[in-house]
C-alpha cells in the first residue's frame, strides 16, 4: 500500500509540473489526458487517505484550500507577467478543482465512515435559505437570479458563497442517500448486542 501512495504522489506531483510548465502553450492532445492522469492519480489518493478524509477539519481544510487557491488564481490573472498569467493562473485554478474535489470526498468519506447524515441534512436546511436568501438580494431580484443576468466570469470574481453552495448542493443528498444504511447498520448492531 505504501508503494501505491509513493507512485501516486510522484504522478500527481509530474502531472501538475507538467500542467504548470506545458499546459497553456501545448495542444489539446498534451494537457487533456495530463489533466485526466492528474486527476486520476488524485482520486487514487483520496481512496488511499479515505480514513483521514472522515473528519470536519479535513472537509473545512480542502474548502479554505479551494477558496484560498481561487483568490490566488484570480490574482495571478491580474498580472502582466504573461507566464503568471497564463501558467499561474490556470495551475491555481487546476489545484482550486483538486480542492474542490478532495472536498467533496471528505464530505463523502465522513457521510459513509461516520454518522453524520441527519447533520447533513440540518446544516442544509439551517443553512441553505439564508445563503440562498442573499443569492436572490445580491442578484438584485428573484428574475435576475432565475435568468442569471448577475453572473460573473469564474476566472474573475469569487464569492465566499461559491465553495458553501458546492459543499451544500452535495450534504443534503449525501445526507438522505446515507441515512438509510446508517440506521440498518445502528439496528444490526443493536441486534448482535441482544
């Protein structure tokens, strides 16, 4: 298992040096399957790491990491430099995907490893209307919200509402599909201990 997680690790780390260095000025045939390979390897990761992925600090991590490469990699746009703005630029925002989806895993991880499926579906719906409240009043009105008149270019604006919609559009889903399994298995358990 060690060996899987060295091999990994170094495919991630060569795929990502070579999306950094080759990807804006290579052909589709280049950095496509790279980028597939990468992100392969990082399934393959969060696979092998899935027991440490089970946790709230791990799913708040990958989220801080996602936000916090998103705002970097709009940053690195701004720039004149033009390897900033094109090799930066889109390595930031390949690694926010990465974070994106080591997020999404940690959420998975925690629904299927603990029970946290009725705490999914609480911080959804405690949580859900207030953001999507300030959606509609940021938009300026429910019509502009439906026809999306407000959106912006994702390379260039970003929202502390994005990764919470992202992680919220998946927790209540996630929440009723592992409920479920979880009271079988409570039940089970219970059983075995009469």
């Amino acid at each position: 298992m060690r060996i899987i997680k060295l091999i990994a690790w170094g495919l991630f780390a060569a795929t990502n040096l070579a999306l950094l260095l080759w990807a804006p000025a290579s052909p589709v045939w280049f950095w496509l399957p790279t980028w597939m390979l990468s992100l392969g390897t990082l399934l393959a990761l969060l696979v092998c790491y899935n027991r440490a992925l089970a946790q709230w600090r791990a799913g708040l991590s990958a989220w801080l990491a996602y936000s916090g490469l998103r705002l970097l990699g709009i940053w690195f746009q701004g720039w004149a430099a033009p390897f900033a703005q094109a090799n930066l630029g889109i390595f930031t925002m390949v690694l926010a995907l990465d974070a994106m989806l080591a997020g999404l895993a940690a959420i998975t991880a925690l629904a299927i490893r603990r029970d946290v499926s009725v705490a999914y579906v609480v911080i959804f719906f405690a949580v859900g209307p207030a953001l999507f409240l300030t959606m509609i009043q940021s938009a300026g009105g429910v019509l502009n919200f439906l026809t999306g008149s407000m959106t912006r270019d994702a390379s260039t604006a970003f929202t502390l509402a994005e990764p919470i919609i992202i992680a919220l559009s998946c927790m209540s889903t996630l929440g009723f599909l592992t409920f479920l399994p979880h009271l079988l298995w409570l039940g089970i358990r219970e059983l075995r201990g009469w």
